[in-house]
C-alpha cells in the first residue's frame, strides 16, 4: 500500500469515527507501525495546514479527530442552531481549575481549596464530560478522585495536560495587585 492510499484511509477513518482515534488503533487497523502512522499523520496535518483546508486534524494526548477548523465557526453556525447550551458557571470553572492543576483529587480536597461546596459544579461538569471519576482513595469511605477527559484537552485546545499554563505563586499574583 502505498503512503497516498494510506492517507485516504487515515482520513476516512478520523471522518467516519468522528471521536477522537488512538495512534495504536489507527496503525493497528492500517497494519502499519505507530511510528510510520505519526510520520504520516503529521504529514496530513502540514499539507491540511498548508492547502488551507475547512477540516483540520487535531491532536490531545495519543489521539487525533478530523475537525472543522475554528476560523469557519461564523459560516458553519448559519448552517444549524445548535442547542442552546450554557457555559460553565464561574463556580464550575474554578472547580475545573483546581481538578486539572491538582489531578487526581477529591471532593473534600477541592472544597477545602475552594472553601465552599462543589456537588453542582462537579456535577455539571461530569455532564459536560469535561472530568470524570479516576479511580477511588485508599482510605476511610473510599473517596473519588476526579481528573480531566480527553474532552477538557478538546475543549480547551490542549495536546496534554501539560500545556496547561504555569501557575504563579499567590504571593506573586499579591504583589502584581498592589502595584
């Protein structure tokens, strides 16, 4: 097979799953190493980059999805309404902060950085499929621990949680607002 057909396939494959594609998967259904997949798949990237193309395949952690490119977002909303979907609170988005900077962590641990109950804002964003239940503490009551999704990196833009922003020390943040 050569690297053109293997590129057409690719693309079919990441058209018709519509949900992002791990690398192992897409180079185990091909039959082709994962590395030979990267090397293509990266190839596709530049040339959709290159030729301006109205998709885009996009990479988070070991996975790609076709997607529209951002930039289009005015002409594509003409096409459909979507449901109207509200965004996250500023009580959800704290919470997500502390989950993607702190992960994994507990309810108890959030609240106690918060200072306040976080049920409604946990819960939102467990519908939202932005954090889910990663696994459970060994202790009294055996807590939950809650991380991101793959669906926060989609959201947000990110490859892998370590794009995330640096933190800076509150002491920092303190003197930039006396200034």
């Amino acid at each position: 097979m050569d690297k053109r057909e293997i590129k057409s396939i690719i693309e079919a494959l990441l058209f018709t799953w519509g949900d992002p594609l791990s690398l192992k998967d897409i180079s185990s259904i091909i039959g082709i190493s994962k590395e030979d997949a990267y090397n293509i798949i990266n190839d596709m990237i530049e040339e959709f980059n290159y030729n301006r193309r109205g998709v885009q395949i996009v990479q988070f952690n070991d996975k790609y999805q076709l997607s529209t490119r951002p930039e289009h977002h005015e002409w594509i909303s003409k096409l459909y309404t979507p449901k109207t979907s509200k965004g996250l609170s500023n009580a959800a988005l704290e919470t997500l902060s502390i989950i993607a900077y702190k992960q994994p962590i507990t309810k108890t641990e959030i609240e106690a950085i918060r200072g306040v109950k976080c049920d409604k804002a946990l819960n939102t964003l467990l519908d939202k499929k932005l954090i889910k239940e990663v696994g459970r503490l060994e202790k009294t009551g055996r807590p939950i621990l809650y991380g991101t999704t793959d669906e926060f990196l989609l959201q947000f833009g990110l490859k892998s949680i370590d794009e995330l922003p640096e933190l800076k020390d509150l002491t920092e943040i303190d003197l930039e607002n006396i200034e």
